[in-house]
C-alpha cells in the first residue's frame, strides 16, 4: 500500500476508472474510498474540497500535512511522477 495516499471514487465513475487503470498499469497500491458504499467518505470528500465529484487524491505528505488534487489527467501525472522516483 502507497503510504499517504487515498483515491476517492467509486466503482461506476468513468473518470475513476481511468485512474484504477493509471494505478494498475503502474503497479500501484493505492486506498480505495469508494464515496457511494461508505457515506462518511463523500462527507470528508465534501468538506475538504467544498465538492462531491470524483475522481480526488488525498496526498499526505507528512503527518498533518494533506492536499486533494482532484480531475484523473492531474492524478495521473501525479501517479506517474511518484512511480518514476
């Protein structure tokens, strides 16, 4: 499991999809926090972000320290340059 990292999305979301793909491909084990089976994940979603679309990363970097970086291009590329290091 990548330490610090949770994808919130859920299972139908297309956008997500492409993401689990980007996570597959690069052998990624990432937290899954999927918003429609666990409520209290879209309720923290929604109050970090100040919305409720998916796909969104939840990075943290150190303890305390967390960034949502939302839209599945962006998270992509985050994957990708996280893989490479």
């Amino acid at each position: 499991m990548e330490p610090g990292l949770s994808l919130y999305q859920f299972p139908g979301c297309p956008y997500c999809q492409r993401v689990r793909d980007a996570l597959k491909r690069l052998k990624l084990d990432v937290e899954m926090r999927d918003i429609t089976a666990q409520p209290q994940y879209r309720d923290e979603l929604v109050r970090a972000t100040g919305r409720g679309t998916v796909p969104v990363l939840r990075i943290e970097d150190t303890p305390g320290s967390v960034r949502w970086l939302p839209e599945s291009l962006d998270i992509i590329r985050y994957l990708e340059e996280r893989a490479a290091r």
